[in-house]
C-alpha cells in the first residue's frame, strides 16, 4: 500500500544555534491530531540542521510545516488529522 503522507524537507542553511532540550534525548514524536482520526509518519532523524518538514496527505490533503533544528531533540515522527468525509 502506498504511503499516503509526503514529507519534504526545507532546508534553512543553519547550524543549531542552541544546546538541545536534555528532556528529548531521543526526538520527540509531534502530534497535530487533537485526538481525531489521524495517519503518522516518521521523519528524518535528526534532522540536517534547522529547516522544516513539509508534511502532506495525498488522500486528504491536509498540510504542516514542523520545525526543526538539527538536533536529539527534533522532531522523529508527525501524526496529522484525517480529513477525510469531512465537509
């Protein structure tokens, strides 16, 4: 089955700046449902350096931009509402 979330990462050309949040040793899972119907999906990690992850459903078409800093602390995956069925 084909994955149905695209992720494309946007590169800012930036080192961390700061030292990254000893609480998210090991990334942190980012989740934008408010507790719907949702798909998820793991991301690059760590990421590069400072940018963002462009995460888009090929079903629904819902969007997010998740920042990321380059560092143990990014982000590691992104679970985004379903909009499917909704008016």
């Amino acid at each position: 089955m084909e994955q149905a979330l695209k992720v494309e990462w946007i590169d800012r050309h930036r080192e961390p700046q700061c030292p990254p949040n000893p609480r998210y040793p090991k990334g942190i899972d980012v989740d934008l449902s408010g507790g719907e119907p949702s798909c998820v999906t793991q991301v690059p990690y760590p990421a590069k350096r400072c940018g963002a992850y462009h995460v888009t459903c090929k079903r629904c078409g819902f969007s997010a931009l998740v920042t990321t800093a380059g560092r143990i602390d990014d982000p590691r995956t992104v679970r985004v509402p379903c909009q499917q069925g909704q008016a």
